[in-house]
C-alpha cells in the first residue's frame, strides 16, 4: 500500500500531467481552460506541500498548504463557469478563499483542532463541487457538454461532495479521526486519495468540454464563410445532396437559387475592397433574413451564392425570388455607392436529377439573368424584370 506522502506526491505528479495536457488547449481561445490550468498548478504547490508538512514551518504546513488547495478548487470552479459560457465574480471567489484560509488559522491557534480543520476543508469543497456540478447541468445548450461528458462530470461532482460531506460527518460524530493528514489510518488513505484525485479528475472532464468547443469552432469554420457567416460551398454540396435524396424519397418539390450580386467589382474599383466587404456581409444579412431556418444559404465563391429551398416548388421559389430582389434593392441603395442589385437565377428539382445537374440549369438561368441586365431574375428561360412594386406582392 502506498503511504500518504506517496498518494499526495502522486496526485501532484497527475495535477502536472494535466497541466501538460491542458496547456495544448490555450491558444485556442477557450474560456476556462487558464482557469484550469492555474488549478493544477495550484494542486501541485499543494500537495508537495502537504507531502513535506513534517519537514516545513507550520505557518506554511497548515496555512500555506490549505490556502493553495482552496485557491486550486476555487481556480477549477471560476473554469467550469467560464467553460459553460457564465459569469463569476472573482472578488467573491477570493473572499471565500480567504476565509476558508481564516477558518484554518482559528482552528489551530483558538481552537486547535484537526477533525475541524478537516471539516473546513472537507465543506468547502463539497461546495464548490456542488457549484461545477449546478454550472454544468444548468448550462445554455450552446456550450453544454455531450451526455457522456456531461454524466462524467455530474458523477465526479457527485463522488467528490459526497465523499467531502461524508468525511465530514465522520469526524464531526465522533468517527476514528487520525491526529494529522499523513497518518497512515485505513480512512485517512481513502478519504486522502479521493480528495486528492479528485482535481485532476475535474480537469479530465474540463478537457472533454474544451475538445468538443475546438471540435464546433473547426466545424464552424469549415461550414461557414469567414467573411459573411453564410454556409460555405462545401456545407451547401453536404446539405443540397442530402435534401435532394430526401426530396426523391418522399416526392416533394425542391428548387434552387443561384444568386450573383451586379456591379460588385465596380464598387471596389471606386470604394476600395472595404466596401465590398460591407456590401457582401449587408447582402448576406438581408437574403438570411428573408429566408427560412430550413433553407441552406451558402457562399459558393466570389460574389455568387445559392439558397437551397427544401418542400419548395417553382411559385414559391419565384415568391422568394420576388421578395428577395425586393430587400436587396432597398437595403443596398448607399449613398455614393454605385446601383448594387442582384441577378437571380431559378431551377426547380426534376425527377432523378442530380444536385449538379440542379445547379447548372440554375447557374444558365443566372446567366440569362446576367445578359438581360442585370437585377431581374430568369426561371425556365423567362426573364422577369424588377417592378418596385412587386416587393408588396
């Protein structure tokens, strides 16, 4: 069996593992993950603290000792609640940190008592897993962790407050209570281990949750165009090819939108590529909000973008069309800006027909478009010219 020293230099040995492993993750701007990594570097101080008690002032031994463990749980609870996209306030934590710190000064100069020192620590942190454990189960569900996660958290919570409370307990009702934290009693190794542990274990679960924002940044940015926030060309090929299976399965209608924005390069040739910049995020803007949540919006390249429109027939792809043209004209009239409109093609999804197939008939009826002067959109070889009024239709 390993002595106390031995677990305690072992956990420190694990908290620098941790640190290790969770200082891969700080440059990739997750919040909490320096909340962690201050945690394990707090833990190690810690427990080779607490390993060399006998050998040190005990100013340092109990205080010293105490102050860094409340400071490493208090770290790891201020990350959970940034992980999970909240707020903390930091003076308080730091309050509570003096006074745990405090609480162990009284119980060894006014009232020197071990089991009270032990009840002290034991409390605090049972609560602030208590605290992780509410930040995580009550989080948004736009920064909550995967259920495997998210069950390995709440249970490690769980282990650690209870085991925390229950030691408490233990020594308050009159259990076996050793005379120091390195006395080899059969509790003392249980309740040590666990308590020591159990930070590097908290950590484990910080990393699950920070691997998964890495992994939904990369995706985000792998499906979105950095500069419009429209779905990229490669996301609009995944979900048009899905929605044209789907549409073949159950017989509903699809069409397509190629949509081209006109005199785009003349505006940068006058404005500067600025202003292309801004009239490509203020056109991408108005097409997203006049548009569904379940139709697929994309940046295929330059100045030219598709709108999948999923249980959507020829009428209504014109109606969208129509409304669509309608915002463009309003929203892009700048002063000084050169007449920034849009030229639409339309194609409507035909049996059997490819996604490619799909979008070339669109891409010829933009071109159309394009050849008639621009602002007008062109379904099945119909050129329809823009009327102001057709934005009330």
């Amino acid at each position: 069996m390993f002595s106390t020293k031995e677990i305690l230099l072992i956990s420190a040995l694990l908290c620098f593992v941790m640190f290790l492993v969770m200082y891969a993750f700080r440059g990739n701007g997750i919040r909490g993950t320096s909340e962690l990594l201050l945690a394990n570097v707090l833990g190690m101080c810690t427990f080779v603290l607490y390993a060399f008690g006998r050998e040190l002032p005990d100013w340092i031994a109990y205080e010293g000792a105490n102050a860094f463990y409340a400071a490493a749980g208090a770290a790891a609870f201020v990350g959970y609640r940034r992980l999970m996209g909240r707020g903390v306030s930091l003076a308080a934590v730091a309050v509570t940190v003096v006074l745990m710190t405090a609480s162990i000064w009284f119980f060894r100069h006014v009232w020197d008592s071990f089991a009270w020192r032990s009840v002290a620590v034991s409390l605090y942190q049972a609560g602030l897993a208590a605290g992780v454990a509410l930040a995580v189960a009550t989080a948004h569900p736009r920064y909550r962790p995967s259920t495997y996660t998210l069950g390995f958290i709440l249970s490690m919570c769980a282990a650690i407050g209870v085991g925390h409370a229950y030691r408490g307990a233990l020594f308050i009702f009159g259990g076996s209570v050793p005379g120091s934290l390195l006395e080899p009693s059969g509790w003392n190794h249980l309740f040590l281990a666990a308590g020591a542990f159990s930070l590097p274990v908290l950590t484990l679960g910080g990393l699950l949750v920070a691997h998964r924002e890495i992994v939904t940044l990369a995706e985000h940015a792998a499906n979105r165009d950095f500069l419009t926030g429209a779905w990229s060309r490669r996301a609009f090929f995944e979900v048009g090819e899905r929605e044209v299976a789907r549409s073949a399965r159950n017989g509903r209608p699809m069409s397509v939108l190629l949509l081209d924005l006109d005199r785009l390069k003349e505006l940068n040739d006058t404005h500067g590529h600025a202003a292309g910049d801004q009239a490509l995020c203020v056109f991408v803007d108005t097409v997203s909000r006049g548009i569904r949540d379940i139709d697929c919006f994309a940046r295929l390249g330059g100045d030219e973008f598709a709108v999948a429109l999923p249980e959507t027939d020829l009428a209504g792809a014109i109606l969208v069309a129509q409304r669509l043209r309608a915002d463009i004209n309003d929203r892009m009239k700048v002063p000084g800006w050169p007449n920034v409109t849009a030229s639409i093609g339309i194609a409507l999804l035909r049996p059997s027909e490819t996604l490619n197939s799909l979008l070339h008939r669109a891409d010829r009826s933009l071109y159309e478009a394009k050849a008639a002067g621009r602002n007008q959109f062109v379904v099945e070889n119909i050129v329809v010219p823009f009327r102001p009024h057709s934005a009330s239709a």
